[in-house]
C-alpha cells in the first residue's frame, strides 16, 4: 500500500459567481477544493495549514477519531497559523465520499470529493466505465455566508436561503454571468460514463436528473448497491451516489439538473443548477435540453427512491446485517422551545433530540473520553423519550419544551446497536438527512407516520437493506438503522442540513474500547490541536 500526500492550504480567495465577487474560505486557492484520489487499503495523509480557520471531516477511521474533524467533538479547532495531519489508513470503503469543514457552515465552499479506488487488481462489480466524472453538488450565497448563519443561528428562524445550487462549484448557463461557470462533460456516442455524485449542499436535498438519458445506481456512500436503473436521484447533504451512464442517445447537448426536494415547493424555482453533458464534435451553439425532475415536493418519488436501494450483498461484498440487537434507540426528531432557564427563558427556537438540544463543549470530547477530562459531557442521553405523545399527530405544547446539555449514549464495543429516527410534528414535520460519523450502518426499515414497535419490525429488510453513512428520515415519518459499534471513539451524530445542526439536533455515541489492545482508541497524534 502506497502513502497518499495532500497538501491543503486553507486561504481566503476572491472567487465571483452570479455577478458577485466576494472573498470566500478556499483550499489552495480552489472553490470547491481539490478532488483527493486515494486506493483501498493506502495511507492518507492531509497536512492542513490554517491561514483563517478550519477543520476538516471526510471517511471513517478505525479507531482514529483523531483524524475524523468535527470541532469540539474529536479534536479543537486547527489555530490560525498553525497546520494538523490528518493520517490515517483508507481500509473498508471504496467509491466516492466527500471532505468537508466541519466548523459552523464552513463547509459551504470548503469542500471536495474523495475518491477511493478498490484495491489494485480488484475490478469494480459492474462494467468497466470509458472515463469517471466528478459531480459535486452545491449552494452559492451572494452575502458572506457566516453572517448568514449568525443570523440563523441567533434568532432561530431561517437564514435567507441560498442564491443558486451548483454543479463543482459552478451555477450554469441558467444564471446570469454564468457562461464561463458551467460544467461540462464531454462524451462519445456508445462509450459508458461513472458519475461520482456528491451533494454538498448546506441546507438541500437535491434531486439530479440527466435529459434524455438513464442512470444506473451502483454505489451510494462508498458501498456497491444492487445496480437499478432510474431517470432520476434523489441525494441528501452527506450522501454520495455512483452512476453509469451511457452517451446512448443521438449526439447532442444535454443538460444535467439539480434541484431541491422541499416539503413545501418554492413559488418560483429559480435556483436550479446545470452541467452540460456534450457529445464531442457538436458545437456549443446547439441549445441543450432540460431533463424532467421530479416535483419539488415529490415526497412518493423520494419514498419509492430510497426503498430500491439494496446492498450488492455478494459472497465478496456481503452484507453484514445484525440480525439480532443488544441495544434499543429510539430518537425522536422536533423543533422546540428552548427551556434552559437561565440563558434563553424558552423563547428560542431549537432543534433536539429526545427533546434534547445538544451544546458543543468547550473542548473536544475525545480528548474527555480519552484522557478522562471530567465535566465535559454526560452520558445520560435516554434511550428514548420521556413520555411518548402522537409523535406526527396534533403537536402539544406540553411536548415543545426542551432541554440544552452535551448528552451523549454510551455504547459497549462490539454490541449491536438498533436506532429508530422518528419525526415528530413538534412545530412541523419536516425532512432530515442523519449522519452518523465513524460507521456505515444498515438501512433496515423506513415508513411514514409513528413508528409501531410491534408490527414494524416484522417488515424489516434484514438480507440486503442499503449500507451508508447518512440516511434521509421522511417528513412525517421515521428510518431503523441498525450496525455493530466495532469502531471504538467519540463519533457525532448530527442532521446533515447545517441549519438544523445549528440549532442542535446533534448528539453524540461514546463507543467504549474493546477489550484487545487492538479494539482501542490510538493515542492522539503529536500535532493534534488543542483549545
Ligand atoms: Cu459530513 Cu459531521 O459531517
């Protein structure tokens, strides 16, 4: 295995979209940052020097939390001036994943794909694609996106939301001032295409659509799936999806589309962002045609989409399910009054869990866990609500009041832990895309309405249910998703859309150390930042 070296130089850049310049936070200069491409079982080392500030969070690690990058969770943030390796070995994920800031919305134009090849020799488990193109999905904002979400972030409403979504940084011809910023793919006519699709959105889930041609899916986050064929995507902030496409059609200009999924759709869809995917030799004077994208709040479409996702479940790439649990969660999701006494008086507006709404400690809670730092955090994060309610029915106002701490589950290594996500109509339902840091777990069920623990389990797709590191919990609905806590640390959980994160609807699992000197957290690296 070879050692992979990046350098990442996080600087201010003056980069103009929309017909609006303004000095944003990039890697080297690049918006988005640099693609990193990387083999199964290399090692990965990312030196990041900080000349504004920064963190940064992308694969999972064996029991290297250190190099995993969420502020206050598993490291402090990298000072200004200084620089932090992320070193760590790529072992059991292949495909495309995502690196990202992981402090405040940062991660709004610091960002980048990361590549995973399989191991030299092992083929991928479908055709052999002609050439492999990036596509990263993303918000442009006119105004200086952190006084966006100070804003946001203080008053508990919604911050303005984004001026355009984008294809790898670029909003396309749609837009005025936006010929030269848009990206293209040049094809020929019978050859096959692998589309790494990332959704970097801060706050969307997109729908992605190519005119006039079929996609087949055989990879979300990193993990092969049962290979479908589909005319659209639908793809969370966190998610990542593979697809092949073949230049089948009659040599032309084409149009890739992004646009949200939104529970309530916009008056107007102004924000839609285009890639061309253009047959060679035709000239770029033809005007291209738009694909057909499902409904904004296509809500069925978004259901039927996520149930045709399967694990690949072969004797190579098994799918390896608990088939049985030690450890019951159930975690409800809502919008709620804040009722910490003495700093708020109830009149934010917060997000939580359990009616819990986490606050960021003033250290990393990995450092706690691991040198034992007491008063960081509490381990008494419930197992379940309090008093459960008609989780979607009528909200009570009896049910809006929430508590604020840093509460996190303790976990035993090695035990199978079962989560059930359940929305709740707790101010209104409402989409959320979860993601778990540190694992991959399985997708065993998902419905609309409360979760019903007698009969709900019986359904439960326990042979090839999805593999992935975020999942989507429908409006109004809830996701199980079960895995095995073999990676022992401190890993966030947190809704991928940042403003819900803001809020607090994030906690985090402790997984205890295992009882090999192999199954324990690894000493932190010398250069690890401290506060
Ligand atoms: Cu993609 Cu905690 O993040």
């Amino acid at each position: 295995a070879a050692i992979k070296k990046y350098n990442f130089d996080i600087q201010m850049k003056n980069v103009s979209r929309l017909c609006h310049a303004k000095p944003t936070v990039t890697v080297n200069g690049r918006f988005p940052g640099p693609t990193i491409y990387v083999r199964e079982g290399d090692r990965l080392q990312i030196n990041v020097t900080n000349h504004v500030k920064y963190n940064m969070h992308g694969m999972k690690q064996y029991r290297n939390g250190w190099a995993d990058g969420p502020a206050y969770i598993t490291q402090c943030p990298i000072q200004t001036g200084n620089s932090y390796t992320y070193d760590y070995n790529v072992t059991g994920q292949r495909g495309t994943l995502w690196w990202h800031a992981h402090i405040l919305w940062l991660r709004a134009t610091v960002y980048g794909a990361i590549v995973v090849m399989p191991k030299q020799g092992t083929p991928f488990p479908f055709p052999q694609p002609n050439r492999e193109f990036e596509v990263v999905l993303g918000e442009w904002w006119n105004s200086d996106v952190e006084t966006i979400v100070k804003q946001g972030n203080a008053m508990g409403l919604p911050p303005n939301s984004s001026d355009a979504h984008t294809i790898n940084g670029k909003p396309g011809p749609l837009f005025p001032c936006s010929e030269k910023h848009t990206f293209a793919m040049e094809v020929e006519q019978g050859k096959t295409y692998l589309l790494r699709i990332v959704n970097a959105a801060l706050n969307d889930e997109l729908f992605f659509a190519l005119a006039g041609h079929n996609m087949t899916v055989v990879e979300v986050d990193a993990v092969y799936t049962k290979p479908f064929m589909t005319q659209a995507i639908l793809i969370a902030p966190g998610q990542t999806t593979n697809v092949l496409v073949k230049a089948s059609q009659a040599p032309g200009r084409y149009f890739a589309a992004a646009r949200p999924f939104l529970d309530v759709p916009l008056p107007v869809d102004n924000k839609t962002a285009t890639a061309i995917f253009q047959y060679k030799g035709i000239p770029n004077t033809v005007i291209p045609t738009l694909p057909q994208l499902p409904a904004q709040n296509d809500s069925s479409f978004a259901l039927n989409y996520n149930k045709k996702l399967k694990s690949l479940n072969t004797p190579k790439f098994p799918a390896n399910v608990p088939l049985t649990v030690d450890r019951n969660l159930f975690y409800t999701i809502g919008l709620g009054k804040d009722s910490c006494p003495t700093c708020l008086n109830g009149t934010r507006l917060v997000a939580s869990l359990n009616n819990i709404s986490f606050n960021m400690p003033q250290i990393g809670l990995l450092q706690a866990h691991y040198f034992n730092i007491k008063g960081v955090f509490k381990t008494d994060f419930p197992d379940k609500p309090s008093t459960p309610f008609n989780y979607t029915g009528a909200p009570l106002t009896a049910n809006l009041g929430t508590l604020v701490g840093t509460r996190v589950s303790k976990i035993k290594f090695n035990s199978t832990v079962e989560l059930v996500l359940q929305d709740t109509n707790l101010l209104t339902v409402e989409s959320h895309p979860f993601h778990l840091h540190g694992y991959n777990f399985f997708v065993v069920g998902t419905g609309i309405g409360n979760f019903d623990p007698a009969k709900d389990p019986t359904k439960y797709n326990l042979i090839d249910p999805v593999e992935r590191n975020t999942v989507g919990v429908p409006t109004g609905g809830w996701t199980a998703i079960r895995f095995r806590a073999d990676n022992p640390g401190v890993w966030f959980m947190h809704c991928h859309l940042e403003l819900h994160t803001g809020w607090g609807l994030k906690t985090a699992f402790v997984v205890e150390d295992g009882p090999r000197s192999d199954q324990t957290v690894l000493p932190p690296p010398k250069d690890l930042p401290f506060c």
